[in-house]
C-alpha cells in the first residue's frame, strides 16, 4: 500500500517535470510538437508480386530513425523467391536480404513542422540466397538429348541503390511514401554457371543494373517529444 | 507550404488509389479482364522465344601443309558419320566438296567418335572432350560447354590433326576454328 502510494507520487512528480520541462520550450510554432523515435515500416510494393509475378513471394520491413538533423540511417530486410523461373526446366532461387544506407531529407527548413519528406538516399544491399535447377536437358539432334543432375549453389550478391522518394504523414506519426531505386549490382559474376533469375532483393541477376519500386507505411514510435 | 503538402498527400494518394483499384478489380473479377490486361503486360516485357543456337558444334578446318604453313584447302566426296551406339549411322555430310565441316560433340560421354570417308578411303577419328553445363538464358535454356583433351585419327587419308581452339560452346561465331585437319 505504501509502495503504491510512493510509485504514485514518483510518476507523478515525473510527467508534472516533464510537462514543466515542455512548457520550458520556448514557442516554435507546430514545431514544439514534434515527436523522435524509430519508424518501423512494411513495403507494401511487395503485395504487388501477387499480380505482376505470381511466382514471386515477398516481403520487406524497414526501420529508419532521424538522429541527426536531416538524416535518416535506414536498415531494410526481407524475403524473396521465385519457382518455377525457368523456360524449359525447374528454377527456384530463395533467401533473405538486408540494406544499410541513409536518407536526406531535401525538404526546406521551413517546411519541416510538419512532418513530410522528399530524400535522397544510398544503401548498400546484401543477399544471402541459393538457387537450384533441375530437369536440365541439354539438346543434341545427333546424339540424343542429354539429362543432367539437378545442380544447386549457395550464393551471396552484393549491390548498391541510389534511393528517391516522398513520405507524407497521413496521421500522427503514421506515414506512407513510395521510393524509387536504382540499383547496381557489385558481383554479376557470383555463378558463371548459371546466372541467377533472382538475387532476392536485387532484381534479375541477369542484368547488371536494375530499377526498384517501394510503397511504405511506416508508423514513428514517438519515444521523444521536443 | 500549404500546396506543397497537398501535393504530397495527392501524389501519394492518387498511387494508393491505383494499388487498392488493382487490388479490388484482382478481388471481385479474376477472370476475364485482369487476365488480359496481365497477359498483354506480360507478354510486352518478356520474350518467349529462343533464338540462340542451343547446340555445340565442332569446327573443323581442311588444310594441306604443316602447321607454320598452312593452306586451306577443299575436298571433294567427303562423308562423315559419327559412331553411335545403339543407333543406325546416320550421315552429317554425303559425298560432299567443303573445306570445313561441323561436327556435334556427344554431350552424355567424354568422347566423341567420327569416320571421315573420302574417295573410298576412310578414317576414324576420336575426341576426347570434357563437358560442363552452362545457362545460355532462361529462354533457351542450358548447353554444354566442351573442352577438348585430345583428338586421336587413322592415317589413311588424314595426315595429322591440330587442336586451335579448345573451348566448344553453343555460340558458332563466323571465324571459329576448333581444330585443323590436314590431308
């Protein structure tokens, strides 16, 4: 019962000095409102394989924070495969991935009361996957067409995004942006053998450079008011 | 700064729009009209058709001479055969004037065998070959890459042969010689 009592009065000394220590901010306009803390998002561009590729599965999760003025370190992760990726035999390439990099936000000064954001940004990606191939036929009109074993390799991409895009806050602390990426890959030749369908994260290890489209809904966990 | 933003949620809104009408067109009619506008999507991004040799083939270059001199050279009524087990002969070239054949290289063994018959005299002739899958694309499919060992003939009417070029892929390029024959 006492205990009860103490930690009453010590939460409440602490939003009464919170509360003093607010109304201590001198008066910034909307500004005086605004809120720090880690956003944490899903790219709901992924959803979109279930119309564009249905042999594609995907997922992604962000988490990015503004702990500078302006910038925004970013950590993304995910999911992606493909099966049945193959013209004339079994294809399947699976794995996880993540991106470190930065946002900018280009925005002016006095926009920054609220909310919104145009960035530009860099990530370094990396992806851990395998893929494998089966029902290999090698044709020979002459000799008869050959069957192979299935073949699989283990195999790590390495690639770089410049990233632009838009976050608008829809409510408090609940934001939604779409990102555009262009996307270089380091290592094109990480199976000479066979060149990958999909480096999940990356796109089509076929091409060397490619292009990325993300849809975020992120929600900023308001730990800090200022 | 009031436009600024409304453009913001506007721009961002129109492109939510678009996923939720995708999403709720997907929903209510899978059939008929999604369908086609997929199809047609699709079919204007990826290409189906291969239109890669998928298939090795040898070079083999007529010469006389030797090979710090070598000349090209044309032979007339040459019949070529390769040795196939379980299966009838079946001719690569019937009586014919060239100066350079193409032969398939057995993609299932590490050698190939071929007679090369030429005014009623003929020759076998082996090659020995390691073979290594490789993807030519998605569409096409894969082919076998054939590094060549060793090329081993009866002299009867050939009098020795040279490998030029080890490697035999899928791609026939214009001036590719694998190996010289010479009579």
């Amino acid at each position: 019962m006492l205990n009860c009592l103490r930690m009453k009065n010590i939460s409440g000394y602490f939003s009464e000095l919170l509360l003093l220590l607010l109304l201590a901010q001198p008066a910034r306009g909307q500004d005086t409102l605004r809120t720090y803390g880690p956003r944490i998002g899903i790219d709901l561009a992924r959803f979109g394989y279930l119309f564009t590729d249905p042999r594609q599965v995907g997922a992604e999760f962000s988490l990015d924070a503004e702990i500078y003025p302006d910038i925004y370190p970013v950590v993304e992760a995910g999911y992606n495969s493909i099966s049945g990726g193959g013209g004339s035999f079994d294809y399947a390439s699976s794995g996880m991935y993540a991106r470190l990099g930065a946002d900018y936000n280009l925005l002016p000064a006095k926009e920054k009361s609220i909310h919104h954001s145009i960035t530009a940004g860099i990530r370094y990606g990396v992806s851990f996957f395998s893929h494998r191939a089966g029902r290999i036929v090698i044709q020979s009109d002459y000799w008869g067409d050959y069957m192979l074993d299935s073949y699989s390799r283990k195999l790590t991409g390495h690639w770089l995004e410049l990233a632009g895009g838009v976050k608008t806050e829809l409510a408090a602390n609940l934001f939604l942006g779409w990102s555009v990426r262009y996307k270089i890959l380091i290592n094109p030749e990480m199976d000479p053998q066979v060149t990958p369908r999909l480096v999940p994260g990356y796109g089509p290890g076929t091409g060397q450079r490619g292009f990325g489209f993300s849809y975020h809904l992120m929600y900023k966990i308001p730990l800090l008011k200022k | 700064m009031i436009t600024l933003t409304s453009t913001f949620i506007h721009i961002n809104l129109i492109l939510l729009l678009a996923v939720a009408f995708i999403i709720f067109v997907q929903a209510m009619k899978p059939g008929l009209l999604t369908n086609l506008l997929l199809v047609l999507l699709i079919s204007c991004v990826t290409q189906d058709i291969c239109d890669e040799d998928n298939q090795s083939e040898l070079v083999v270059k007529f010469k006389t001479g030797s090979l710090t001199n070598a000349a090209d050279t044309i032979i007339a009524d040459v019949t070529v055969y390769g040795i196939r087990e379980g299966k009838t002969d079946s001719l690569l070239y019937d009586a014919a004037s060239v100066s350079r054949i193409l032969l398939p290289l057995d993609p299932g063994h590490g050698a190939s065998h071929f007679v090369c018959r030429i005014n009623d005299q003929s020759d076998t002739i082996g090659i020995g070959h390691d073979n290594e899958a490789y993807l030519i694309s998605y569409t096409c499919g894969f082919a076998m890459m054939f590094h060549i060992r060793e090329i081993h003939h009866t002299t009867h009417v050939i009098s020795h042969a040279e490998v030029i070029e080890s490697q035999v892929d899928a791609e026939l390029l214009k001036d590719e010689e694998h190996i010289w024959i010479f009579f």
